[in-house]
C-alpha cells in the first residue's frame, strides 16, 4: 500500500504530461498534490524512491525551461518521532514560522539513538526534506516537499544542501497552501485528505457487513 500511494501520484503527473504534451508545465505549475504520509518508501521496494526522485528531476528541468517553479507535492505527517517532537514544542515557537529540518539537529534532539556520521537522515528511503511549521492560526504541521536534487551521490554534499531553505524557492507556496487548506475536522487536517478520507473511508461495522454480504452474494 506505501508503495502503491506514492505510485499514483507518479502516476497522475504522467497521465497529466501524456495527455497534454504541450502544456503540461502550465497544467503542473497549478497543482500540487498530497499524500497522508511522508515522502519515503519504506522496506523491500525502497529503492523505488531514487527513481522517483529522477523523474520529478525530469519534470522539473522542463519546468525551468519554461520559467515555471518545481512541480508541487506534499506529505503530511501525523505521527513519528518528528511529529511528537513538534507536538511537545510547538506551544513555545512563534506563529507564522517555519523550519527545515537538519539532520545534526534531529539525532541531537529528537532521535537519539541515531549516529549522525552514520548517513544521512533516509537515505535509503526518503524522497523529500522535513519541515516544521507553525501557522498563524497557531495549528502546527511536519510535512514534505521533493528534494530538488536528481539523486544522492554526494552523500556529505547532499545532508548539507538538503537542509538548506534556500534551494526549496516555492517553500512559500506551499506554508500558504497549508494555511488555505487548514481544516478542523480532526488535528493537523486539510480540507483535501480530509476529503479523500470521506470518500474512501468504509466504517468498520457497517462498512464489513456489506463487503461480506458482497462477496457471499458473487461467490
């Protein structure tokens, strides 16, 4: 399922170029879109994030030659040691901030049982850069948005530039993205996963009886 979920996504931003092959920078450049969970895949099919990684490099080269920002795609986070870190702090920063987060600073505060001349921070898993932020209403979100870079290579040089706000130029679209869509349905939501999960959710009890009813009636 965590690698399917990225996979769509991929997946949607080819149908968008295919079908529209002379305008799909200006298409891109006017959406972004969302997924509940880091960007980062996880176990067995990993290394499926350094191709995705290549391709929205793809994307993006084309985007800049049509003087377009990067193509926009963000991951909510809702749990994991960043997300209770932010949840503990989050009542002493300031509103309307933001913070991208190094990794020197997560193995010193937040994940402890890390060696920081290891790697760096998912390496092997990781297809975007964490943020902390802090909205103006107060609410406070992690999230991430694709790593500019085509690839990791450099491991040294990459842990530096990854962590640097500077090479994220669209972070602003995004922090206003965020504040648009802020919901209060339930912590930490935005209206558009607020919306697939109405959509797509099937309630426990109700929701079983009918798929065993379903299946018994086509079996």
């Amino acid at each position: 399922m965590n690698v399917i979920e990225h996979i769509f996504a991929i997946h949607y931003v080819r149908v968008i170029r295919d079908a529209n092959p002379q305008s799909y920078v200006d298409v891109l450049s006017n959406v972004c879109f969302f997924i509940d969970e880091p960007l980062a895949i996880f176990g067995n099919s990993a290394w499926i994030h350094l191709s995705i990684m290549r391709f929205l490099d793809d994307i993006n080269v084309e985007m800049k030659k049509h003087n377009k920002s990067n193509m926009m795609m963000i991951g909510l986070q809702k749990s994991g040691l960043v997300y209770d870190y932010l949840q503990m702090v989050g009542k002493t920063l300031q509103n309307d901030s933001i913070y991208c987060l190094e990794d020197e600073f997560r193995y010193k505060y937040i994940s402890f049982d890390r060696n920081p001349s290891a790697s760096t921070f998912g390496a092997e898993t990781y297809y975007g850069q964490d943020f902390l932020f802090k909205t103006q209403n107060g609410r406070v979100f992690v999230f991430n948005i694709p790593y500019p870079f085509r690839d990791k290579q450099n491991n040294d040089l990459f842990s530096i530039e990854k962590s640097k706000i500077c090479n994220y130029p669209n972070i602003g679209a995004y922090t206003k993205l965020i504040e648009d869509f802020e919901c209060d349905l339930y912590e930490n939501a935005v209206v558009p996963i607020a919306l697939a999960h109405k959509y797509t959710a099937i309630s426990l009890v109700p929701g079983s009886k009918v798929l065993d009813l379903l299946s018994r009636g086509s079996i």
